[in-house]
C-alpha cells in the first residue's frame, strides 16, 4: 500500500506548465510539514515536493499561493533523469490525487461539517460570505 496524506504550508508560489503534445495541465509546490523532535522538544518541518495533475493542477495554481495551508493525499513516486551535466539524479515526491484548500485568500476559512455548500461558519454556525458575495433571501428570487 502506497498511500500519503499531508497537511503543510507553501514555501513558494505553485508552478503551472502544460505537457507537450496533449496540454495536460501539471502543477510542483512544495509543502512545509511540521514535524515534532522528541530529542529537542522543538517542531521542525520537512519539505515534501508535491505534483498535481488536471482540473486540480490548475485550481491549485490559480486559487493557492505561498504561506497558504493546504491539504493532499497521493502516492510516493520515485523517477530518476540524467542532468544536463550528465549525472543521474533520483527524484522522490507525492504524487497527489486530491487537494484541500485548508486557507483561502487573506483569511483562514474554517469548515463546519454541517455548513451549507461547503461555506465557512463563524462560532455560531451562521454562513460568513466574502466581500464580492452578497446572500440572496429566497424571497427574492422571481421563479
């Protein structure tokens, strides 16, 4: 079983490219994973290289920048490539089959599982909007 969920922050912006040929959208971030030391009683953080391929690849790049918290679950991949210098290089990085956006924009958004449509919640459970959004009363609605 390969299997790898991570929750860490953006060291950089992601990177969208397209493969040639097919187009297929391709998205390499690295995530920020704290990490407990016993030994130091200090958390430390470990650098995972993440790629993200599709639909998801994309929304990553569009909707994600550094610093945001986000969340993955994927597979450990190996590959290796010959350097421009000749050398063989080996690669290990998680191959992601699906993201969270655990922080969007300049605020966190915290996630009730009850919310409607996926909304954030302030402490009451009552639906907090952005600024561009305004909520509609159903009575409001012609049809």
């Amino acid at each position: 079983m390969n299997r790898v969920v991570l929750i860490g922050r953006l060291t950089k912006d992601p990177e969208l490219r397209f493969t040639p040929g097919a187009g297929t959208a391709v998205t390499t971030l690295t995530l920020a994973v704290d990490r407990y030391n016993s030994k130091t009683a200090q958390r430390e953080a470990d650098f995972i290289p993440v790629v993200i391929w599709g639909k998801q690849a994309e929304a990553t790049a569009n909707y994600m920048n550094k610093g945001k918290l986000m969340g993955i679950s994927g597979r450990i991949q190996t590959r290796t490539y010959d350097a421009k210098d000749g050398t063989k290089r080996y690669v290990t990085e998680v191959v992601a089959d699906e993201v969270q956006f655990l922080e969007w924009g300049n605020k966190e958004a915290s996630f009730n599982n009850n919310s409607d449509y996926g909304m954030p919640n302030d402490s009451f459970g009552n639906a907090q909007y952005d600024d561009d959004m305004t909520p509609v009363d159903d009575g409001d609605i012609p049809f």
